[in-house]
C-alpha cells in the first residue's frame, strides 16, 4: 500500500495511537493490522483557549480517551535544517555536528534530528530541527495536566511528509506535500523517502512557497514535482486531516522526532497511579532514606573531579577550538555569498508577457513594455537575512564562552544585507487604431490576476500616423498572482 522506502513498523498487539491538530482542531485515530497502519476513526472539535481541554474534546469525540497522542511543533521558533555531513566523520559523529549547526538557537532549545539516508560518495543527509522548551512546554504540560497520555511532540512538517506518502501510495515520482495553517507555511520533499524540508513564517507565504520549491527542484535534480496541497482550508477531507494523520502515524513511519524533555518522556512510560516499587519493605526504605542524606555529598565530590576533569579537557582542545572558528568562518562567507545570490528572485517575466500579449485587441500593438520598482515605501531596498556572524576571537575557551554570551538575535533572525528593490511597477506605450480599443485593452489589463491599479497616462490623436498613441502604468502584485490565469 505504501512507498517501500517509508518503513513502517508492524507493532505486536492491537496499538492504537491518535493525532491531534490543535491549531485545526481535528484529530485522527490510527491502529496497526497486517497490512500496514489503518485509519480507525477522524474527529473535530473547535480549538479552546487551554491546548488541554481542546485535546480532551479530541479524544471524547473520537472515542478513544486513554489512547496515546502525538501533537505537533511549528512556528518562527522553530528552526528547521536538511544537512549534508561528510561520511568521515561516522554515525557518531553525527550529533556533536548537529549541535554546531544550531549555535545560533536560542538558549534552551531542545535539539534533535534524524539521519534521512546516505549518498554514494558517503555523505549523511539529516534531518536536524531546534526548539526553545519554553515551546514544548506550552503543547505538552496542558495535555499532561489534562490527563491525556501524550507519547511524543513532533514537528508539522515531519507529519506533513508521513501523510502525503500514506495517501500518494507506491508513486515513485518526486512529491512535495505544502501546507498552510495559522502558525505559518512548511513544504515537505522527496522521492522514496523525505529529502529537504522547509519551514516558512512572516509575509507572503506563497511566494516563499513556490521558490522553495523550485529550489528543491533545481538542487536536487527532481524533475516534474508533484505538489500535493494541505491544509484546514481544503475542501477534500484527506487534506483537512492530513497534519493530524502524519502525527498519528508517528509510532509506523519515519522520519520522525521527538522534542519531549527527557523527564517527561520517562514520566509517559509510568501508569497513572502504578506503584514505582511494589512490595517495598520497611528496612528497605530505611536504607534508601541514608543513601538520599548522603546523595548530596558524594554528587558535590563528584561534580567537582568532573571540573577539574573538564579544565583540563578544554586546555586540550584550545587548538581545535581556533581551528573550528577558522572554518566557521569560511562556510560563513560562503553562505553570505550564497544568500545573496538566492535572494535575488526574478520577476517572472514570462506570464507578464503572455497575459499582456493575450490582453491586447486586434487593434492595438505595443512599442514598449518597462517593468521598474514602484517609487513609494515598497521600493526600500530589499534585505538580505544571513547567520550571525562568527565569533572569531582568541583562542581562550573562557573568553570565547564570554564572548558567546553576548546578545544574539532570536530564532529566525539574522543580519542583513541591502539589495535594489523588486520591480512592481509596469509602463506600457503603443498605438491603437481607434481610442474604443484602448479602453478595452485597459478592462483587460485589470481583469488580470497579477495586474492591479491600470491608469492610462495619455491618449491622443496621432494626425501624421493616422492612430491613437497612448500610455498606461500598472502596478504588479508579488508571490503566487503572477502565475495565475
């Protein structure tokens, strides 16, 4: 039934495990059987001020109030990042260089990641995501308090991927799930398996959309891209339940995360009311009670031989550190260079000229087409959004810990560069052989999807040519209206 490279896991029993899309308010009911995992039952209910009570209505309405949930993690705090990891540095290595790609994360975030597969020439692609606890923490302490058994916190977009390859089948085309909700836009990726995600917040969501995906498709050789759209605004219900499917099939596919706080996530694997130690005896709490009274003494000998221990370790590695910022600092030039050239994003001229070509009569023919920026506050030079910069200091780990203590900008914020404004304004001059054409050619200009406030600038009787010359000015709309017809 599914793509042979989504590796779903076939759990012993009857296990049942429910999605819940708090931001929607819909929720999904998935358990496992030999085929593969089964959609049992879907749910809605309206969001609530208290996460909690809007999963409790979940689950009441889904009929399943002790199943184990799966919630999702989205928004401009969380930071999302497919990397490409030299295969040198081995399995293990893997996490200490997922660590150095998050530096700039607020203090705090949980970080985690999964190893998406491996390239011939060695390479590692993974997965690696962070978010502030703070965020965690307002998802999953209200299901906690609520009773409800929460099993893990995913990101939106991991669940995005696992339900477009549940619904798309044994495809073995290139797919890209997208989708928009109230915490912002993600677009999911791959072929057999998730191979770039994306998540997207500010304004015009769209636009980033539709160059996110041409950059997928351009960077990883994909060919003709199948877009699959979700989102609470669909009118098919597969795409309305789509972020609550992929979480509930959380527990059968990858890739999949999970940022609960390791005390939470050893809490989850206790009944409620189990006894930690059944049929403890007395002189058995007496002997605990002793070691609990010295406990203390002996972890503050401990911590301080494990001080000392990691002074020594940091004096060793003050060559690697400076070695490390040197190469930081190079891979910071070239991501500056290549987000410059990324955030040029070219008009497409190509439907302007199609539509514009289509919107002119018979009688009318065109001398000269201009597209320039718009003089007014939208012509401000654009800016260009790169990584903090790179600490370069001396080669003292104290003074490098102090100087990392400095402000650093929040997630998803960054310096920035200025570039010339985006054209927006389009002029038009030409001739007509009778003014009734103009006006026409004006209605059509204005009819069109991308094409807004048309003016016609002038229109007069040419004696010599025998026609009508006439000029008009338009403005363009950015993002996705430019592609429409």
């Amino acid at each position: 039934m599914l793509g042979k490279m989504l590796r779903f896991s076939r759990k012993r029993g009857d296990f049942h495990c429910a999605g819940l899309d708090l931001e929607t308010g819909r929720a999904v009911l998935v358990k496992n059987s030999p085929a593969g995992p089964e959609v049992v039952r879907k749910a809605e209910a309206e969001p609530r001020p208290n996460p909690g009570d809007t999963a409790l209505a979940l689950l009441e309405n889904l009929d399943a109030p002790e199943v184990p949930v799966v919630v999702g993690l989205a928004g401009e705090d969380v930071m999302v990042k497919t990397l490409r990891l030299p295969g040198d540095i081995g399995q293990s290595g893997i996490p200490d260089a997922v660590r150095w790609q998050f530096t700039d994360a607020p203090e705090g975030s949980i970080v985690r990641f999964a190893v998406l597969g491996q390239f011939p020439d060695g390479q590692y692609e993974v997965l690696a995501a962070a978010a502030p606890e703070t965020l965690v923490k307002e998802k999953a302490v209200p299901l906690r308090d609520a009773g409800a058994r929460l099993l893990a916190t995913d990101l939106r977009v991991c669940a995005l991927w696992r339900a477009a390859k549940f619904l798309a089948g044994q495809e073995e085309r290139s797919l890209a799930a997208v989708e928009v909700s109230p915490s912002g836009a993600r677009v999911a990726c791959g072929r057999d398996r998730l191979e770039f995600a994306r998540e997207i917040t500010g304004e015009n969501l769209e636009f980033e959309v539709r160059r996110t995906l041409g950059y997928y498709q351009s960077q990883y050789g994909a060919g003709e891209v199948a877009v699959v759209r979700f989102g609470s605004s669909g009118e098919v219900e597969d795409a309305r339940f789509a972020t609550a499917l992929g979480l509930a099939l959380w527990p059968f596919a990858e890739p999949k995360l999970d940022f609960l706080p390791k005390k939470m996530r050893k809490a989850r694997r206790i009944p409620e009311g189990a006894s930690v130690f059944p049929g403890i005896k007395a002189w058995t709490v007496a002997a605990g009670l002793f070691f609990a009274l010295a406990a203390p003494y002996a972890y503050a000998l401990a911590c301080g031989v494990q001080a000392r221990s990691l002074e020594r370790e940091a004096a060793a590695l003050a060559p690697k550190v400076a070695e490390v910022r040197e190469i930081r600092a190079e891979r910071q030039k070239l991501e500056d260079w290549t987000g410059i050239v990324e955030s040029f994003d070219p008009v497409p001229l190509a439907p302007i000229l199609s539509d514009v070509r289509y919107a002119a009569p018979s009688k009318v023919w065109l001398t000269g087409l201009e597209l320039t920026p718009e003089k007014d506050e939208s012509s401000a030079p654009r800016k260009v959004q790169k990584d903090p910069a790179v600490n370069t200091g001396g080669e003292n780990p104290e003074e490098a810990l102090k100087q990392n203590e400095q402000p650093k900008p929040a997630a998803g914020q960054a310096r920035e560069l200025e570039l010339p404004p985006e054209p927006s304004r389009m002029r038009l001059e030409g001739f007509s052989l009778d003014a009734a054409s103009v006006g026409l050619f004006r209605d059509n200009l204005t009819a069109l999807p991308w094409c807004e406030r048309v003016e016609s600038l002038k229109v007069e009787y040419d004696e010599k040519a025998g026609t009508y010359r006439f000029e008009m000015t338009a403005r363009v709309k950015g993002g996705e209206d430019v592609d429409k017809r």
